[in-house]
C-alpha cells in the first residue's frame, strides 16, 4: 500500500510505537483501533482481527 509506519500512526491517530507494537506482534490493537485499520486501509476485518 505504500505506507510507512509514520503514515499509518498520523491515519490511525495512534503513536508510531503503538503501531510498531502491533506490528510486531507484541501487542493486539483495542477493538476502535482495530476497527479503523479494517475501514482506512480496506481489508477485511477478519484480517485484522486474526480470525
């Protein structure tokens, strides 16, 4: 998609060592969080949510 981890914390409003935890699997997003990678970045939910 082009985005680079700055870019996806400025898209997600979440600071850029939040997403590089989530990322890097240290850490799952809150469900809003969640919910806003699945809606900004258009994929499927069940993606982001690991089902």
């Amino acid at each position: 998609m082009g985005l680079n981890q700055k870019r996806l914390d400025e898209l997600l409003g979440v600071s850029t060592s939040r997403v590089s935890e989530y990322l890097n699997g240290k850490s799952e997003p809150p469900l809003n969080v969640a919910r806003e990678i699945s809606q900004r970045l258009s994929i499927e939910a069940s993606i982001v949510f690991g089902v």
